[in-house]
C-alpha cells in the first residue's frame, strides 16, 4: 500500500455544513487533497462560495443551497451532484449547531434556583430544533447521499460528533443528547453497512469558537473569555482551543484507503480534554 492521501484525488465528496466555521476548514483540506465536492448548507451564497474553491484549488466544487431536515431538498441536490459530478464517494454529515433557547441559564441546580432557568425551563421548539438540526440533518443526508455507495460496493461515510457526546456539558442537553445519538448512529450504521464495503467514522471536536457557542464562552463587549471559557481551558491540558484546521488530518485519515480496516470509531480531536481528570 502507499502511504498517501492520493487515493482521495478525484473522488466526489458531499459534505453539510462545509461553509460553517469548521466545515469550511474541512472543504478546503478536502479540495487541497484533489477531492470534488459538493456543498451544502442553508446560505443563499453557496454557489458563488463554491466557485470560489473551484478557482482556488483546481477541483470541482458544487455550493448547493439545501436543508438538511428536507429530504426532499437532499434528493433534488443528489440529482444535480449526479449530472455535475456524477457518482457520490465520500459523505460528510458536518451540518449542526446549537441555540440559547436550547440553553440552560445555570450549569447546576439547588435549592434556591429558579425553575426557568434551569433544564425545567427550557424551550421545546428550541430543544427540538437543535435535536433535529444535529442528528436528523445527519440521519437524512446519509439516507440520501449513500445510495451510490451501495451499487458501488464502496464508500466512506464522516459524521461530525462532539467531545459533548463522550463527557456531556452542563448547559446544553439538547446538544448533548443529539450528538450522543451520533456517536450511537455511527456505530450502528458502520455495523449495518460493513458487508456492503462501506466504512462510517466519526470525529469528536473539542473545544474550538464558532458562531454555535461563543457567547456561551466569550464576553460579546470584550471578547474575554468568560468563566466558562476558562474552565474549559484550565481543563484542557494544551490550554487552547482548538484551531479548525487541527480536524483536517484526522478527516483525510479516515476518509483514505490508510484506514480501510477502520469503522465504527469515534476519534476526539480534543488537546487532550478527553484524558483529564481535572487534577
């Protein structure tokens, strides 16, 4: 075997969420690494955004406006990937986020709390919505974009996880409980699929800004950390977040024929938060 990423040259990628602030770390290594992609997200401005990357890096890049809680939506783009494209290799499920109304006010309970502003306040649509956007956006796109994987016989398959899912947070349970359901799909479609030659991984970030939880972590005025951000980095033994681009070798990785007896796995990408114990 050669030991590269050239295999992945030429392949066609769809990946959700590839605009956002990690997913658009991950599209460029992507296009870097020779991979055609189709991208998909909610903006308006994902055609220019990709013809941006097709002039950039040399390879095919195809912005589709879509949502992932549409199947619909999914099916129409995975007929214009076919006709611009052709045959869909790789899937990643990158789409996600999270909300304030899917947030709670305090990290614990006691006796004096008050009750809106603690999980037995939390807004339904608002869990719902993150829930949905997380694991339902994943569940779809990988009904929709894998259809070609099957008639091939091969093909790989990315889930975007979080350290959240291993070590839940305080805050957010509705994030938490989404990308716990992540990590339990990857595993249980890596299972369902294994015989038809088709791998399903996951990546498990730690802790890096982005529009989803930086006013959890960072004071808008000032932009100082706030007490939250800087427990996570007292808890984080390389005492930083996380930069985007540190996804980007894990992902090629596991979307390579290197790690072809690879599936089922769920790698933290985390600066070690995930070994810590806190002392």
């Amino acid at each position: 075997m050669k030991y590269s990423f050239d295999d992945l040259k030429g392949r066609n990628c769809v990946i959700t969420g590839g605009f956002g602030v990690l997913g658009m770390a991950l599209t460029r290594g992507l296009a870097e690494a020779g991979v055609n992609l189709a991208v998909i997200s909610r903006s308006k401005d994902n055609p220019a955004r990709g013809e941006a990357i097709e002039k950039e890096f040399g390879v095919k890049c195809l912005g589709i406006s879509a949502s992932t809680l549409d199947k619909a939506a999914l099916e129409a783009a995975r007929d214009l990937i076919h006709e611009k494209l052709g045959k869909i290799d790789i899937l990643i499920n990158c789409a996600g986020g999270n909300s304030p109304k899917a947030t709670c006010a305090v990290e614990q309970m006691d006796a004096d709390t008050d009750l809106s502003q603690s999980f037995y306040g939390l807004d339904m649509e608002g869990f719902q919505f993150v829930y949905d956007l997380n694991f339902k956006g994943t569940l779809l796109a990988t009904m929709v974009f894998t259809t070609d994987m099957i008639e091939a016989k091969k093909g790989v398959v990315l889930n975007v996880s979080s350290m959240n899912a291993i070590r839940p947070l305080t805050k957010i349970p509705a994030y938490s409980a989404a990308k716990g359901s992540i990590n339990n799909f990857t595993q249980w479609y890596a299972v369902h699929v294994a015989q038809l030659g088709i791998r399903c991984n996951a990546i498990a970030p730690g802790f890096f800004l982005t529009d989803q939880n930086r006013f959890l972590l960072t004071d808008e005025q000032t932009g100082e950390l706030k007490p939250r951000g800087k427990k996570i980095i007292a808890n984080t033994p390389t005492h930083k977040f996380g930069e985007p681009e540190d996804l980007v070798g894990t992902m090629l990785y596991l979307l390579s024929d290197i790690s072809s007896f690879v599936t089922g796995i769920v790698i933290p990408v985390d600066g070690g938060y995930s070994a810590f114990g806190g002392v």
